[in-house]
C-alpha cells in the first residue's frame, strides 16, 4: 500500500510532466517520434536518382522515397547561412538573420530541449558568422552536444569544435562525410532508449569538394557525382544503424539540402578543382544557388516515418523548411513560441497523408533582405527592379514583372504577366502583406568590421 505522501509525489510528477511535455505521447495521441534531420550542402534537384538523375547512382537515398513520400516542391532559402537559420527556427531569414542569427532566436533544438528531447548537432552550423561566439553556438541554442565545423569548406580546410571547444583541423575534404556519419552513429547509439533529435549538417558538396578513394571515377557525374554517391552511402550506413537500433518505427527522416547546386559557377569550380566537374544539376529549374528562380532554392526533400508517412507517395505540395519547427510541435508536443511571428505552418496533415494541398498558402522569396516574388498556388510572381543578387548568378531575369504558371512552366520559361494582368496585379498586392521586421541583420557572412 502506497503512503498518503508517495502519491501526491507521484500525482504531483504526472502533472509537472504532462505540463513540461514529457509524457511521451502527443495530442495525436501517439508516441512522440525521435528526428533525424539529414541537411546536405548545394546539392541540386537534379542530382539523386529518384529526382530524375542519368549519371549519379543513389540507390539508398532512393529507397528513402520508396518508403516514405518525395516531396517535389520543397523550399528552402537561396544559400546556405539563411537556410540554416530559417530551418531551426521557423522564419525567413529577414527575421532570423541568416549568417548573423542571434542569440534570441529560438530554435528547434531549444524547443525539443524543454520538451525532454536528447538534441545534437552535427557538422556545419554557419549561422555565428562562421566565429566562436560561444552564446550563437550549438550548446547554446538548444543542442547538447555538437561537433563540426562552424563554416564552411570553402578553402579546403575546416577548424573542428566539439561542443565550444576548437578540438583540430582537417584538409580532407573526402572524408568528411564518413566522420559525420560516424559521430551520428555513435550518437544514436548512446540515445536509442530515450527521444531524440538529430540534426546532421553536412558540408558536402559545398566547394571544395573530394570523394574518397573508393567513390573516386565511380559516378558519371565527375567528381561530384563521386562526392554524392559517397553522399549516399553514408546515408545507407545510418540508416541501416536507424534499423538495427530498432529505431526504424518510431524516428521520422527527413533528407533534404539547404538551396541549390552551383552551377552558375562552373568555370571558377573547374579551376579550384584541377579540371574537375564539381557542380550538380538543377534538373528542369532554371538557375542554381543564390538565385530566386526555382533552381536555387527548389530542392530533394524525402521524408519516412513508418506506418506513419505514406510510402512510395509522390506530393507536389507547397512545403517548406520553415515548416519544421510548427510541424514538430504537434508530433513532439511542445508550445510554438508566441511571443514572435513563426513563417512556417504546421504540415502534420500533409505529412501523413491526410491532406493532399497541406497548409501553406504561399512562399516568399528573399534574397539578401530584399523579396524578389511570391508563389500563390501554381503561380509564382518576380518582382521588377530587383537589386540584390549573388555575384555568381547569371541570370538576372527580364528587370520587369514576371509570372509563371508553375504547374504547367516548372523551368520558368515563359513569362505571363501580359497575358494574365490582373493575376499579376492581384500578385504584386499580395506582396504588400508581409510584415516586414523594424530591423534588418547584416547579409555578410563573417562579422563586421569594427
């Protein structure tokens, strides 16, 4: 028999954890699902196999989609510092603050924290500006371990940090994904019996790339198609660590990228890489990174979640990397903060099948704190007289207002504003309804000069 005292502490226990979400089943009235965010770097539409790829092979990724559902109207942001930001936090990087995200914001990490979740982040994190700063690192913003590099690879060589510790450096690039692949591994292994997120950032196939001696002339795609295929493999390893846990059931993963491939900068690429081929495809969008036409920001997105998620399923469904943190909330049972505006939309129903259109009603589209369009359905508005653009990107567009028909017009061929004027206006004014912030964060990616 139970003392009088042992069951107000245990009635007291149940409350204090139902409060704090940690009861272990959601308003779904389900288990609460671990997370494995798999965030490659520049990697194109067109680049896995199951996306429509000729010359690289990616038979584990492809068997993602086979048991889970590929998304194929993914968004996420133009390059990589504020796609890193939006992702964890909800919000477009005007509000987020991309490279310069501050400490203030907060994040998916935080969020699955406080809801008794085991968080870790692996690889590049690229949103202190690339600098140490200990309250913008990982520890900080909701991740409780975290080993990886802070920026990129841009020089053939990274600085390492476990946790806020620099712990050496590296100038092979080939083995990278091996190494991250194996700190997943380590770190599913030593949090199989509790919920978890996994947030595994990869620098591939970011400049400058390698693959490993064993993937090297493996692919038709160059070098690479080499580095994606390696890419891929490593994938299969974790995944295969995912079942032999028996973690399969009960760990939704999601494999996307952060915007598209560079391959508006073949020439410069060619040099770094003694010759090589060290850009991807964009399939059938035009442009690719740092551009606002679909191919720098249109991306692979496959997401599995046993008996869960529809398997083999096909959505051309507005969804978006912003999605993540509001979609999390019903599936692990925390509060989306409100004490800000969140851009992502909750896209539980998509994601299980429930809903074929989902529930994002439009996207905009940024570039260097300016809005260059909007998609609204099957249409997509360029606004005229844009002036921010990467230096890499080519293809500025016409300076006027442009409008696709995306269902009909993926690669942005032809422009509509003529023939559909009132679309257009009717577009033009919906851009006028974003609220904008008071203040706006530098675009640069290292810290300002004092």
């Amino acid at each position: 028999m139970w003392s009088r005292n042992a069951l107000v502490l245990c009635t007291f226990a149940a409350a204090f954890a139902a409060i704090c979400g940690l009861t272990g089943r959601t308003s779904l009235g389900q288990d609460r699902p671990n997370f494995v965010i798999i965030f490659t770097d520049d990697q194109g539409y067109g680049d896995l196999s199951c996306y429509g790829s000729e010359t690289i092979r990616t038979p584990r990724i492809d068997r993602l989609a086979e048991e889970g559902t590929k998304f194929t109207s993914f968004y996420v942001q133009v390059v990589c510092g504020p796609s890193r930001s939006a992702l964890l936090t909800g919000r477009y990087p005007v509000r987020s603050g991309g490279w310069s995200m501050p400490a203030g914001e907060i994040t998916i990490g935080e969020l699955l924290q406080k809801a008794g979740y085991t968080t870790a982040c692996l690889g590049k994190w690229d949103v202190s500006n690339r600098a140490a700063i200990v309250d913008r690192m990982p520890n900080a913003q909701g991740f409780g371990y975290y080993w990886g590099t802070l920026g990129a690879n841009d020089n053939g060589r990274v600085a390492f940090h476990e946790n806020n510790e620099e712990v050496g450096h590296s100038d092979d690039m080939a083995g990278l994904t091996r190494t991250y692949t194996d700190k997943g591994i380590e770190f599913l292994n030593a949090n199989r019996d509790r919920p978890f997120l996994l947030y595994l950032a990869h620098n591939m196939l970011h400049s400058i790339l390698d693959a490993s001696p064993e993937f090297q002339g493996k692919s038709k795609g160059g070098l690479y198609g080499d580095a994606v295929q390696e890419l891929d493999f490593h994938t299969g390893r974790l995944l295969d660590a995912i079942d032999e846990l028996d973690l399969r059931d009960n760990t939704i993963v999601i494999f996307t990228t952060d915007n598209g491939t560079w391959n508006n900068m073949q020439e410069e690429l060619r040099k770094r890489h003694k010759g090589a081929v060290a850009w991807g495809s964009s399939g059938p969008l035009r442009e690719g990174k740092g551009s606002t036409y679909e191919g720098g920001l249109r991306v692979p997105c496959l997401v599995r979640w046993p008996d869960h998620v529809p398997a083999g399923r096909v959505s051309d469904a507005v969804f978006a990397s912003i999605d993540f943190l509001p979609t999390f909330a019903t599936l692990a049972g925390y509060d989306v903060p409100s004490d800000r505006i969140i851009d992502g939309v909750d896209q539980t129903q998509l994601l299980l099948g429930k809903s074929e259109t989902g529930s994002r009603q439009d996207y905009f589209y940024f570039c260097k704190n300016e809005m260059h369009g909007v998609r609204k359905g099957k249409w997509k508005l360029i606004l005229p007289d844009r002036k921010q653009f990467y230096g890499y990107v080519d293809d500025r567009g016409s300076g006027e207002t442009e409008l696709y028909d995306l269902d009909a017009d993926i690669g942005e061929k032809k422009n509509l504003a003529e023939e559909y004027p009132e679309v257009a206006r009717e577009m033009l004014e919906y851009t006028k309804s974003f609220k904008w912030p008071e203040t706006l964060f530098g675009t640069n990616i290292g810290l300002p000069r004092k």
